[in-house]
C-alpha cells in the first residue's frame, strides 16, 4: 500500500462487503482515485493523506464526529455548573446571614435588644458582643517564691535581735498565776544586772564567767509551798547552753510580801534548770515552814513544774510575737 503520488486507491474488487475502495480506519471511506481532483497531484502538506487540508475536512464532513462543537458544548456545561456552585454558594450565605439577623431582631424586647437596649434598628457594636477586656488583667503569680516565716527562737537567740522590752511585770504578768487549776499567789519579783548577787553556791560565778546579762526573779506561793523562779540572759543562746551544762548550786530563793525565807542553807529544796534560746530558767521550791523536801512532797514538785513550764510559755510566746512583728513589717528599701 501506497500512500504516496500515484499510489492506488485503498481496497479494491472483491473487498469484503462489496465496498469497492474497501473499509477504511474510520469506517466506510469516500473515494480516492479518478473521482477526485486531486487524486494524483502532489500532496501540498506532504505525501499523508490524512494531513492533507482538503481530505481530511471532507473525511471528517461526513464520517467523523465535529470534536471542536463537542469541546465547546462540554466547556459551556462546565462554565454553566460552576457559575451554578457559585450562585447556589452565595444564595446560601445570604440565606444563612438573614436568619441570623432575624434571630437578633426577635430577641428584642419592644423594639429593644434585651442585652444592650439599642433599638433593633441599630447593630450593636463590638464592645457590646465582646466584653471590653482592655481594662481586665490577667492571673497575677507572684516573682519568685514567698520567703518562709521567721523561726521565732531566733528572736530568743540571740540580743541582738531580741529588742522587745522585759521585765519581771512582762515575763510575770498580774497578781496570780493559775496552771492545771491551780492558782498561784505571785509574790516579790526583781531585776538585777549583777547576775551572782542572785544566786546562791559556785552558781554565781558560772553566771559571771559566761557574761550573764541580768537575772530576773519573782516568787509564787500556794498552800504553804514557795517557788522562786529566776532567768538569766546572756548575748547568744551559746552562752546560755554553756551555763546551763556547767550549774551547780541554785538560785537564791526570793522572800517578801507576806512570804518568809525559805530554802536557805541547811535547808533541803528542789531545784531545776532549764534553758530556751538565750534565756537559763532556774527553780527553786520548798515548804515555807523551813522543812526538808521529800520525794513524796507532791505539792512541791507540782509547784516547781508548774512555774517552770509557765516562765517556758513566756518566753517562747515572747520569740512568737516578734518574729510575727518581723513578719508583717513593711520591706525597707
């Protein structure tokens, strides 16, 4: 087969179905051969039938579908949906926007939005939909961590941060004195910076020699017993420690006021010694009557503790109170 100038027609007799130019690659083909002008001539586009203008128009006029209208119908249906997807799209926002502005104008009250009290007439504005929050401030959270409270013994620790005033009327408040029920008579009290004045055996020295600061006593009676209670301060709680592991003898017994002398030599008392920060609390009780203590002298022993565990109270609640002053005070700066 041929398909160049003087190349013979496609088919020929006894083709099937009788065609004389036999069936083409589109179906039933029109005539190339005498019939047609240019059958022979050469080909302007080249030796292609199928690239030459003239054929190819008249082959696609009566057995081929026109491709272009077809592209152009499928491209107006595509135009048609999508400007279609864009009106429907559109429709619906506007729908959508027009209930909820029905929905606003309905909750009005009288003409009146419940929450502003504009006219339904009227748009709120944006202050009135969202709180105004420029004003609002958020969550403080501290710096940096709060300092802890201070220890109340270091304010008994040491003179140079116990400032706040004692005495023998601030250490032993009022005329009586009750623990446990049992109320005591307060008696004579004193002050003195000559620390071994007020003690009795090598107790004054050690007093001394550890520079006590002043010794306070004061004296309470029940019931024929008599205690007398005396507290030596030193600078630092050291000290204090020091004089408290080194006490012999006892603090002298202090009388007046309707109490006699009691617990001098040769008489037996009972004697204590304690210490809290730098305070040294000492005891001495016995019967006013001037005989020896026993062990099974009771009310003796009660007595004792029972002024001993109050001067504790006294001086711990001293610590409590300035550490609580220190605590509130404002920060110097």
């Amino acid at each position: 087969m041929s398909f160049g100038q003087g190349g013979p027609s496609w088919g020929g007799p006894g083709s099937p179905g009788d065609d004389p130019y036999g069936p083409g690659p589109y179906g039933r083909q029109t005539p190339y051969g005498p019939q047609d002008p240019s059958y022979g001539q050469q080909d302007p586009y080249g030796q292609d039938p199928f690239t030459s203008r003239d054929t190819y128009e008249s082959r696609d006029a009566h057995n081929t579908p026109d491709w272009a209208a077809m592209a152009d119908a499928t491209a107006q249906r595509t135009r048609r949906k999508r400007w279609m997807l864009i009106g429907g799209g559109a429709l619906a926002t506007v729908t959508v926007a027009a209930i909820v502005a029905t929905a606003v104008v309905s909750t009005n009250d009288n003409g009146k939005n419940q929450a502003t009290g504009a006219s339904g007439s009227e748009l709120p504005t944006a202050g009135e939909i969202l709180p105004d929050e420029s004003g609002a401030s958020g969550p403080a959270f501290p710096s940096a961590d709060p300092l802890p409270p201070p220890d109340p013994k270091d304010f008994v620790s040491s003179a140079d941060k116990d400032r706040a005033p004692i005495g023998a009327d601030t250490l032993y408040p009022g005329r009586k004195l009750t623990m446990g029920g049992r109320t005591y008579e307060k008696g004579p009290t004193t002050t003195t910076t000559n620390c071994a004045a007020a003690a009795q055996g090598s107790l004054g020295s050690i007093l001394a020699a550890n520079s006590c600061d002043e010794v306070i006593r004061a004296t309470y009676s029940k019931d024929g017993v008599a205690v007398t209670v005396g507290v030596a301060l030193f600078p630092q709680e050291a000290q204090a420690l020091k004089a408290k592991d080194q006490a012999n003898g006892g603090i002298a017994s202090l009388s007046g006021e309707d109490v006699p002398t009691f617990c001098r030599a040769p008489s037996v008392c009972r004697k204590t010694t304690n210490s809290y920060g730098r305070y040294v609390y000492f005891t001495v009780a016995g019967w006013t009557s001037g005989r020896n203590v026993t062990t099974s002298d009771k009310p003796v022993f009660t007595a004792g503790d029972d002024i001993a565990e109050f001067t504790f109270r006294q001086i711990v609640a001293r610590g409590k109170a300035q550490a609580s002053a220190a605590a509130t005070a404002p920060v110097s700066r």
